[in-house]
C-alpha cells in the first residue's frame, strides 16, 4: 500500500530525475518510446492473458483495441518527434520589429496518469506515450479494477522503463488519494466524472492542471434512407464488439423514428444472431462485465420495472461466468434508471422521435456526450448535426473509429471531460508552450520611452495602426 510518504518519496525521486533535466534529451524520449513498443512486441500472449483474466476480453479485442493501439501511438510518436520537437515560428508585428518569435514546446515535468479497467492496457500508456513524447517524468496509476492487467503494467514497465523517471504505482482509492495529495505538473485522468470531481479539487489545492477524460451517455441517430445492414453492423460493433459495451465511446442509446424502429430492431437482431449465435451467452467472441458489483448494477437496469416490459431482444444474463447477453429495449421512459445515466454495458435502449430532425433537441437537452453518432445519407441532416449538437467528437455513418484518426484529438466537453489527447494532442497535453520572442540590440526606438510628447504618442498610435502614412507624419511632422 502506497501511505503518503510513500507517494512523497515517489514524486521527491521524480522531481530528482526531471530536474537533472535527463528526459528532455531527445535520445532519452526515443529510448524510453522503443522500449514501451518493445513491451507490446514481446509480451503480447501476456497482455493477452491479463486482459483475459481481468475481462475475459477476446484476443481479437485485446489485440486490435490495445495492444496494437498502444504500438501505433509509439510509432506514430517516434515518427513525429522530431516535428513535434522544433520551436514553431510564428509571426511579428511592427511593434517589435526587428525580432523573431517562436513557441517552444517544454516539458511540464512530473506528471500523474491515472487510468480506468475497461481497456487497462491502451488507457494506461497511451497518456503514458504523450508523457515521455514530451519530456516528462511519469506516475502511472491503473485501475485496481483490472488487477491482472494493472499487474503486468507494473511488472512490464518495471523491467523495461527507465525507473528513475517512470514508475508504476499500483493501488485503489487509498493510494490515489495519497497520490492525489501530492504536488503535481499535471494529472491525466480516465474514468467516471464523480473522481473526475476528486481529481479536479486536489488538483486545484497546487493549481495543477488537469486533462479529464470522462463519460457519458453517447448518442447514435439512425435515419430512414441508411444502407441499414451496415449500419447495423457498425452499430453492434461499437457496442457489443467494443468491450460488451463497457466502452466510453460505445452507443449508449439510438434515437430513429417510431415507423423505422422495428425494421432497425429487426436488422440489429439479424446481425446480431449471425454474430454470437442463437445463445450469446455461450459466445467467446463477447466479453465478461468486469465484476459483480457492475454486473449487479447492470442487472438493476434491466429489472427496474419501468423497463421490464420493453426488452425486445436479449435480457438473459449468467452471474457466474458475469456474462449479459446483447440486450435491445424500445422506448424505455425518460425517468427509468437506464435513462438516468451512463449504461457502460451491453444494454441499447431505442428512443423513438416523430421526425428524425427531433434527435437534435433530444440531445442537446442531455448533457454533452463524449461521442455523437448519426447514420444518413440526407445532406441537410447531416449538417444539422455536426453544427447542432455538442459533443467531445462525433462520427457520420459508423461508431467509435474515429479513435484511430492520430489527427483528430479525443476528449470530451462539459460532462464528458476537458482537455484531448492522441497523435499530436498527446505531446501538446503534457507539454507547456512556452512563447519566446528574440530580438537584438538594433531598432531600439526611443518613441517607447518617457519623457512621453505628443509627437511620440502620435508616432506610436500611427505605428500600432499600421498606418504608414501616419508613421511618417509624425517622424517628418507633415
Ligand atoms: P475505475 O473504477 O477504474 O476508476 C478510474 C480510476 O480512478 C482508477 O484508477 C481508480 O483507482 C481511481 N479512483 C476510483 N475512486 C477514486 C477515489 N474516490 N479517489 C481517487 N481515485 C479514485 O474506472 P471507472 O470510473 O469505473 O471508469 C468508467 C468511466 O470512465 C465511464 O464513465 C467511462 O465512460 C469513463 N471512461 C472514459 C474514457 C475516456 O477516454 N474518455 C475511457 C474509459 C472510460
């Protein structure tokens, strides 16, 4: 168990390493980079079995969603550091000229990673590989939830990393908040906005700036004129073939019109038998709900007696192998406990509207989502959405894949979080961009300095203008 001092000696130790200024070597970031790229070459069988072990996850979904992930945000930072690294040249005005001015990417220095169970292993290095990119010095802390994988992360990165400068910290509520009381540069958070509260308020104590990666209720408008099997598909993959639906991003409810529900109903369940056969529970291709306790909670969604005359598909449920079938309802009522809040499982309640262009006001009177989806081919309604509606990013005709776009950031907005990372996002999240203007010893104009004249106030109202002629008049008195 980490106590306080622990936490203290930790950081102490971290702040040693950062200030013997060893990680901002260019060399130093690239080792540390290769070597977590090494971990996901070699170990893969044990991630496999971790994420195995932790969520009877399918080793298609560890391998693809990520191990494979976490590679390529390694190679993708390898690739660009270099770009990443270089002072960007921006533009002067007349005011200082001559001078030139640049913005410099800095590291903040000891930085907290805190991650969450559903996908331990990418939400554990993925900020991790934004961290070193940058410069810094790192705590990583993984979700207890997940305590095979958070085990092999420690194990990994204790063999691999650099020790001195990135340390895994295992641990529940008690060691993050001991952790949480210490001073840091930066914390990155993943996980429910309730600790995203707890993460924010000790972070103020230090005025520490927090990048919150949090939840929600996601939502996916299905219209009429759609290519409805591939839709459907796309939809089951964001949600049953993301994790069981214990995914951020995965759709937590679908909005489509009450004439068009039971053609989708009746595609999504098609599709859905092709996928995990007549017994979903039975499925290796499905996985586990991480624990009893969230089983338990999902099983009260389900058997809340506001809804329990709406399951149109699914329902079964196997508490000894924590297994909940693809469950689909039709119009649950706005105050059952699905509605409530975020489901993070494999339950998908359909809402029906009159027009589909009714969705739009659905959402917005939500809070703001991390993911919106929308499934069209109407131009007009497609547009609508992307200017209307309000969420951490969204996705047209398809769910979760713009994840993978390394230059699209991802993060929420409001509810849903603060602060993006991925691709180059990741590296300006844990970097301070520090703005640096040079200038030499010539130009200096003595117009700035008192004994202030009209003819100097003159001078510098034409030069803040940009008025040439101005400039002029008042240098030659015209
Ligand atoms: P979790 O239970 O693993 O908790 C997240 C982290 O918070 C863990 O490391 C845990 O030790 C720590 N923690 C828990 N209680 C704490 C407390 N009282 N004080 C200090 N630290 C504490 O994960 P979770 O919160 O169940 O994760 C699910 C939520 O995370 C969902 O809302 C989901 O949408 C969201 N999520 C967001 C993203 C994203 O990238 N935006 C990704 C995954 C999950």
């Amino acid at each position: 168990m980490t106590t306080e001092m622990d936490a203290e000696a930790a950081v102490k130790e971290l702040r040693a390493t950062f200030s013997s200024g060893k990680t901002r070597a260019l060399e130093w970031r690239v080792s540390q980079l290769k070597a977590l790229l090494k971990i996901t070459e070699h170990h893969e069988e044990e991630i496999v079995q971790a994420l195995r072990s932790d969520l009877n996850k399918p080793e298609f979904e560890a391998f693809v969603h990520e191990i494979s992930a976490v590679s390529a945000a390694c190679k993708f930072a390898l690739k660009e550091l270099h770009r990443w690294t270089k002072p960007e040249k921006v533009k002067t005005s007349i005011t200082t000229f001559p001078s030139k001015a640049e913005i410099v990417s800095e590291p903040l220095g000891v930085v907290l990673v805190i991650s969450a169970w559903n996908y331990p292993f990418l939400l554990a290095l993925d900020p991790v590989v934004g961290a070193i990119a940058a410069g810094n010095v790192v705590v990583l802390k993984p979700s207890e939830i997940a305590p095979a994988t958070s085990s092999v992360l420690a194990k990994l990165l204790g063999e691999y990393m650099d020790t001195s400068a990135v340390k895994v910290i295992e641990g529940a509520v008690p060691e993050t908040t001991a952790l949480l009381e210490q001073k840091w540069d930066k914390i990155f958070y993943t996980g429910n906005g309730k600790v995203g509260r707890i993460v924010l308020a000790a972070a103020a104590k230090h005025l520490t700036p927090v990048v919150l990666e949090l939840g929600g209720k996601c939502p996916a408008v299905v219209d009429t004129n759609i290519e409805l099997k591939v839709a459907a598909r796309r939809i089951i993959s964001g949600k049953w073939g993301c994790n069981s639906g214990q995914t951020c991003v995965s759709p937590d409810y679908i909005l489509t019109t009450k004439e068009y529900a039971p053609k989708l109903i009746n595609a999504l369940t098609c599709e859905l038998e092709k996928f995990y056969g007549k017994d979903p529970l039975q499925s290796n291709d499905l996985s586990a709900i991480v624990n009893s306790n969230h089983f338990d909670r999902l099983a009260r969604l389900i058997d809340d007696e506001k809804v329990s005359d709406k399951i149109v598909y699914g329902g079964q449920r196997d508490k000894s192998n924590l297994k909940i079938a693809p469950t689909i309802m039709l119009d649950v009522p706005a105050d059952s406990l699905i509605m409530s809040d975020e489901i993070f499982g494999p339950l998908l309640p359909i809402l029906t509207v009159n027009k589909i262009e009714d969705s739009i006001s659905e959402i917005n009177a939500k809070a703001r989502p991390l993911a919106a989806y929308v499934f069209t081919n109407d131009k007009k309604l497609k547009e609508e959405f992307i200017k209307n509606v309000s969420a951490g990013g969204m996705l047209v005709n398809d769910t979760t894949l713009h994840l993978t776009v390394s230059g699209l950031p991802f993060g929420g907005v409001g509810e849903s979080g603060m602060g993006s990372y991925h691709g180059k996002f990741s590296f300006d999240a844990f970097s301070h961009k520090k703005a640096v203007l040079q200038r030499s010893f010539a130009g200096d104009l003595s117009a700035r300095y008192p004994p202030y004249t009209s003819k100097k106030l003159k001078l510098l109202k034409a030069l803040l203008k940009g008025d040439i002629i101005g400039i002029f008049r008042a240098l030659f008195g015209w």
